[in-house]
C-alpha cells in the first residue's frame, strides 16, 4: 500500500465510521437525513437512497458530516432533528464517538484473534541519573503494572506513561525477567518533560529497551539498489558513517537527510570506503540504500504473541480501548495544565508517516494503528467545544436542565469561539508536524 493510499484509506474508513454513528441513531430516532457526507468541498460522486439521503463524496477527505431535516420546508416536523427529544438529540451526538470506540474494539479483537508478536516489556539498560535509575528499577525488569493498569507491551508501557505527566507518585509494578517474584517502584514524573516530536519516551525515562542485538554487519544487499551499484556486498562490516563511528540508528538518520554519505567498510582484510546517494522508495517516500543488518535474536523469553481466543480476543479489545480512551483523555488534561507541552502535538502529517510506518510492517500492525486513532478520534470529538461532538452534548445538557434550548444568537457565539479554537489548534499541529517533517 503506497503511502498516500494507506492515509487516504485511514482516514476515509475512520470518518465514514464516525459519521455513520451519528447517521444510523438518527434514522433509528426518526430523523430525516438529507446528507451523508466523506470529505469537503467539490463533489466527486453522489447519489441518493430510497429514503432520500444523499450519499457524497467530496474533494478533501479531512473530515465528513452529516445533515439532518431541521427547518427545511416540505417535510414532515416530526422527522425534524430539532424536534426530537432532548435524549434522542444526546444520543445521536454521543453516536459518532461512540462508533469509533466500537470500531476500535473491533480491530483490536481481530489483531489479538490473528496473533501479533512483540517484545517483553523488559528493561535493557538504565540511563544513570535518569527518573527511572533514581527509582532504583533494575536492569532484567518487566513491566508488568503501571499505575493500576497491566501493561503487556512497550506501546503500553509509553502510553501509561505519557498518561501520568506531572504525577509526583506513580507506581510500577513487575519482576526480574527470571524470577516471578514481584517487585514494586514509584517514579517521579513532576519535573519529566519531554517533546514527543523529538524524544522518545521511553528514552526520555531513562529506559532502554531489551532488543535484539544489532551487528555491524550487512546481511543483505538489495537488487538493483544504490548499495549494490557502488559494490557493497554481504558480510561486509560497516566501521564508520561520514567518518563517525557507527551505529544503525545514526545510518537510519544520515540516510533519510537524502544527501551523500560515505561509509568505511571492513571486508576480509581490506579497509574499503564506499559514497553513496540515498534513494527515494516509490512506496513508503523514505529514503534508502538497500542494506539490511544482522542481528542476534532476543532468546524466547524476551518475546511473546499476543494471542487469545474469540471471547477472550473480545474482552481485551474493550480493556484496551477502555485504557486507551483513559490515556487520550489524561493526555488532552496534561496539555491543558501545561504538563505536556503542546508541541507534542501532532496533525495530518503524523498520522500519515505513522499510518505508512504500520502498514510497511503489515496489515496487522496497520489496523492496530487504525484502531489507536480511531480512539483519538472519538475522544477528541468530545471536546467540549462547538462544531466538536461535545460541544453540541454540553447545549443539550443546559437545554435539558433549563427546560428550554439557548437562544441562537447564543449558540453561534460558541460556535464561532469554538472555530477559532479548533481552527487554530489544527494550524499548530499541521505546523508542529511541518517543523519536524
């Protein structure tokens, strides 16, 4: 899947999901729908059901919506959205995010029915004077529990983590990788600040990873690859990179600037130096050269599959989702008090190289991402902010407290406060995201 296609579907998928919460609680509530909008702008494609909606496809995907009969003429009143009961307006507003959420359940229960192989949540290493080597948290450590919630993998871990910026005491819970005997710890994270733009979380904590060991080594040559033109061959040892010592992670950064770089080769008994120009991949637009590195694998205690049957598959979908939309929330509250910095931030360009990240490893992985932004995007969407879900569920409250809908004039001026707020977060995200591109 080329990476356009692969955001392109995300998003098309994810809003169709959302919008046709709100569509199919409606019709279920008697409410005439006339528009069933994917995207913005130019219409590319419509045509209209038997019950008179009409079904579009516009320009700019970025979104979708759908109308309801309010005071248009020649309809019956009883099909109008504002005629409805102040509960049936609440549950269709609720609908959408409700659907992403559903929708998520869902994919998680199909990745964990599949099976997905992943690592221990197991320390490597401890960065000395970090948050985590000041909690005294050993080397050989699995993470079993991070403030009440069971964590089974790194994303988990990062997630949990993330969710409790500014705690003064979390607790982590777990055991040495060869023992079961449990051990407890509680980290400091009132002064942990990091740029998730930039750092690494897990990094940021102090935390490295138990991986498989990467060797100097090239396992594979590429056919037809920039590698193999300038005569790099298997086994070859890799000794520097643009006269620095090596490192995978420092090649995988000097590759994707896109400029010349020279690597110094040890082969046999000859010291041999090789300049490449990265190329361009027509698939994920990354930058490559066509080597692939050798590796020690982790033994199998380091690793799981995280597998289940139907029913169980079910139950961790909604434990997964039920901790996600916690994390989601916690995070939106962490922006808010200034715990988080707001350039973590992140917009469409993000989610586009996650999106091609994941579907480059595979589908699995791709729907996994799927369903973590589907998440996002139900809890986002119950902001309490007008055009957002839960803007329009805080005027059906006053309205159902009150006895009596706020006046319009009202209502457009928050809606107009709204717009500009959701309008200028999307033009820093979009920014936040160009910056880091």
């Amino acid at each position: 899947m080329t990476a356009t296609l692969s955001f392109l579907f995300l998003i098309c998928v994810l809003v169709t999901v959302h919008e046709y919460g709100h569509f199919a609680v409606a019709r279920a509530c008697g409410v005439r729908v006339l528009r069933f909008s994917i995207g913005f702008g130019k219409v590319l494609w419509k045509r209209t059901d038997k019950k008179g909606t009409e079904w579009v496809i516009s320009l700019i995907p970025l979104g979708g919506y759908v109308k309801m009969l309010n005071d248009e003429q020649g309809f019956a009143d009883s099909e109008r959205y504002d005629n409805k009961a102040v509960w049936q307006r609440m549950l269709i507003i609720l609908a959408g995010p409700v659907a992403n959420f559903i929708f998520a359940i869902f994919a998680y229960w199909a990745v964990f029915v599949s099976g997905v192989p992943t690592l221990k949540p197991v320390v490597g290493e401890v960065v000395p004077n970090s948050i985590v080597a000041m909690a005294k948290i050993p080397t050989e450590f699995e993470f079993t529990q991070i403030d009440g919630r069971n964590v089974q993998d790194w994303e988990e871990v990062a997630l949990a983590f993330i969710g409790n910026v500014g705690s003064e005491k979390v607790e982590v819970k777990g055991h040495l990788i060869d023992s079961q005997y449990p051990q407890s710890f509680q980290l400091d994270l009132s002064q942990w600040q990091f740029n998730g733009n930039k750092d690494n979380p897990l990094t940021a904590l102090g935390i490295i990873p138990k991986r498989a060991i990467v060797e100097p080594i090239i396992k594979t040559v590429v056919k037809d690859s920039v590698a193999e033109k300038v005569g790099l061959q298997a086994k070859d040892i890799i000794r520097k990179v643009n006269q620095a010592p090596f490192d995978w992670h420092h090649l995988i950064e000097v590759v994707q600037t896109g400029k010349q770089l020279q690597l110094e080769i040890k082969r046999d008994t000859e010291i041999l130096t090789f300049n490449l120009l990265p190329q361009q991949s027509k698939e994920s637009k990354r930058y490559v050269i066509g080597i692939t590195p050798q590796y020690q694998p982790l033994a199998e205690k380091y690793r799981v599959v995280l597998e289940y049957g139907i029913l169980e598959a079910f139950e961790k979908g909604v434990e997964k989702v039920t901790s996600l939309i916690h994390t989601v929330f916690q995070f939106i509250v962490n922006l808010i008090t200034g715990n988080l910095s707001i350039k973590n931030m992140g917009g469409p360009i993000a989610m586009a190289k996650g999106a091609v990240a994941s579907a480059e490893v595979g589908f699995i992985y791709y729907l996994s991402f799927m369903a973590l932004i589907s998440v996002n995007l139900g809890v986002m969407n119950l902001f309490p902010l007008l055009p957002l879900d839960g803007g329009q569920f805080i005027l059906l409250s006053v309205e159902a407290i009150r006895g009596k809908a706020t006046s319009k004039n009202l209502q457009e001026r928050f809606q107009q406060l709204g717009m500009i707020f959701v309008i200028g977060l999307m033009v820093f995200a979009l920014f936040n995201d160009l910056i880091h591109f």
